[in-house]
C-alpha cells in the first residue's frame, strides 16, 4: 500500500515539475513577444505581461512545492547540523509542523481568496477571471500539504531515484 502511495505522489511531483518548467518556458516565450510587439512593430500588446505574471504565480508556488519534497529549499542547517542527533529530530518535526501550518493557511485562505475574486475579470484580458490568477496558491499549498504528509509519516523522499533523476540512485525493489 505504501509503494502505491508513493508512486501516486510520484505522478504528481512529475506533474508539478512539468507544469513549472513550462510556465517558465511559457514565461521565456511570451515577454519576448511583448518587446518585439512594443519596440519594432510599434505597438504595446496589453496580453503579454499578465500572462507572464501569471505563469510566474504558477512557477512559484507548483515549483516550491516540487522543490520541498525534492529537499532543494534555502535551509540554514549551520546550526541544525551541529545539534544532537534526538534534538535535531525534535526540531526537523517542529520545521514540518510549521509547514504543515504554512501549506494549510495557503490552502484555505489561497482558496477563499480565489474564490471571492472570481467575479472579477483581469483588466487586460477580461476574459480571465481574477480568482483564477490566484488559484496557484491553494494549488500550491495542497502540493506541498501533501509533500509534507509524506515527509512526516513515510521519510524524506530526497534520495529516491525520481526526486534524483540527474544521477543513478539505488532503489529498494518492493517488497524487499
């Protein structure tokens, strides 16, 4: 039960990944084409920046999410390193409470947000609904909720060969 688990979480590492490398790659596209718009053929496009804000909301917060299970967030274990063994798992469990905190204040107030703000319509493209900008938020805080569940009751997932797919890891065949 716990390989399933894990290879559904999987599914939706790769997902985030996926849809953060595209936002960026969306991102590389589209402002090039507002400059090209603006300086040569003369005109400003009112598009190209809310787009690219947008999928740059979706980068942050999909990719935290990636990044806090991949274990590739800014952490300053100058000190954690130098702690006790027993003390430095009390405080890796308080740094997961505080997260797990974090994850479901975005989740609920991302979601409130959002939805209170789907009646409006963005100025430049009206055709999308302000409450949809900020649906990364409540995304974001579910992704990492659910990287933080796992963490907590299954371990760090850092050295797994999907989360380390630049180099060759070992990994346990299941039911071994």
């Amino acid at each position: 039960m716990t390989h399933q688990i894990q290879r559904a979480i999987d599914g939706l590492y790769l997902t985030c990944i996926w849809v953060a490398g595209l936002s960026i790659v969306g991102m590389s596209l589209i402002i090039p084409i507002g400059v090209f718009a603006r300086y040569v053929l003369g005109f400003g496009a009112q598009w190209p920046e809310p787009i690219a804000l947008l999928l740059m909301v979706i980068f942050t917060f999909i990719g935290a999410a990636a990044g806090y299970r991949a274990g590739s967030h800014i952490a300053v274990a100058m000190v954690t390193d130098r702690l006790p063994p027993r003390l430095h798992k009390t405080v890796e469990l308080m740094v997961d409470i505080l997260m797990l905190a974090i994850s479901l204040f975005m989740l609920v107030y991302g979601f409130k947000l959002s939805m209170e703000t789907m009646s409006q319509s963005l100025a430049a493209i009206p055709v999308i609904p302000v409450g949809l900008t900020y649906a990364p938020l409540p995304l974001g805080g579910l992704f990492t909720l659910i990287f933080v569940l796992e963490k907590m009751f299954l371990g760090a997932q850092r050295t797994r060969a999907v989360v380390c797919f630049d180099h060759e890891v070992a990994e346990p065949t299941p039911g071994a």
